[in-house]
C-alpha cells in the first residue's frame, strides 16, 4: 500500500499523452462523474494555449479523495522526456511551467505520485503508440517511488460507436487496464451511459490499485 493511501490523504493521479490526445478533457469528465452537480465553469483544468496544457496543475476530487494531475503532452519518445515522467513521479511543484522549466524544479515529496493513466486518442492506438507505451511504462517501472503500480492504466478517449474494443484490447500484453471513452462535448449535461460506464471501469481500478 503507498504511504499516501494513509487515511485523509488523496490518491494523486498523473494523467499523461500525447499532445491534444484529451488529457484535459478526461479530468473534466472525471470531475462530472464523481460530482454530477458539477457546474461545466468549475471543471476547466490546465491553462491552455495553442499548444496545450502550459501549467502543471493538480484537480481535487474530495467526494472521491483523489488528486489528478493535468500534464502538457509528451511524446515520451526521447530520453529527456523520460527523465522528465520519472521526475513528475517523484514529486514537483503545481505550477510548474511544463513547457520551459520541467527539470529545473526540487522534488515535492507532497505530490509524489500513486498511479498512472495513460491517455492516447482511439484513432492513434497503433503499433508506434504501444511501443511509445512500452516505453513510458518502463520508466515507470524504472522511478523509485514506493508503492506506484508498475502497469499504468491506459484511457482510449473519442472512442465512437464504430469502433471494437476487442480490436484495441488484443494489442496490448501483461494485462494493462484498459478504458474507453467518448469524450462528452458539454458537461453541463448528464453523461451519456457509455461514458458513465467508462468511468465506472476506471473507479473499479482505482479499487483495484488498492486505493479505495
């Protein structure tokens, strides 16, 4: 069990991707499901540019006792960008500028993280973007942080009615958990049942994990 599973300290979460693969938009939906009186101003996370998200930027979710951390997309794809995942891992500070100042920052012990949700757009899961996976999960397997699960959870999002899950689940090895997700265009409204049941296999591995 990880030390920050202690009672009245929240599961933190580092949600990771590529670029505009719908980091930002699956914390939102995550806010929604845990808080469904949630009113759409009050789930915007990250600060954005054309870019994506700019700020490294932590989203309570009390009634759930989670923290999730909202990331700016990394290709994960160069040894600079594994050094900086096995960094936010150990702990940085919220704010942190994650385009222009990721490894300048000391180690925030108070933000050490739990688990891991690896996010990828459905229409971009494909041999290069598992092999990117395999990549991402051997760093995280490689950081020392006690008690992170070395399989990190991985979210398809605008996942659409034409797709199989079958089709993406038979790519993947070692049991990695898998979600799909259509990502809700207003929540401001109720989320659709496919969306609702997405979430739920998502909570069920928070279970799983052993956090709650």
């Amino acid at each position: 069990m990880s030390l920050t599973t202690l009672p009245n300290l929240p599961l933190k979460i580092l949600v990771v991707g590529d670029p505009h693969s719908g980091k930002s938009s699956f914390i939102n939906t995550l806010l929604k499901f845990f808080n469904p009186n949630i009113m759409v101003e009050t789930c915007d996370v990250g600060r954005k540019a054309e870019v994506g998200t700019l700020l490294y930027e932590s989203v309570p979710v009390s009634s759930a006792n989670l923290l999730l951390f909202d990331s700016a997309g990394k290709p994960f794809e160069n040894p600079d960008d594994l050094n900086t995942l096995k960094l936010i891992l150990q702990g940085i500070k919220t704010g942190t500028n994650l385009v222009e100042n990721y490894l300048t920052n000391k180690i925030d012990l108070d933000n050490r993280i739990d688990a891991v949700i690896f996010v990828c757009r459905a229409c971009e899961w494909n041999s290069v973007s598992l092999q990117k996976f395999v990549k991402f999960q051997n760093a995280v397997k490689e950081t020392d942080v006690k008690g992170l699960p070395f399989n990190p959870m991985i979210v398809l999002t605008h996942f659409t009615e034409s797709m199989s899950e079958k089709q993406f689940v038979d790519k993947v090895t070692n049991a990695v958990p898998f979600a799909f997700l259509d990502n809700p265009k207003d929540l401001s409204k109720d989320l659709k049942p496919q969306v609702m049941e997405a979430c739920k296999r998502i909570s069920r591995q928070f279970k799983a994990w052993g956090f709650f």
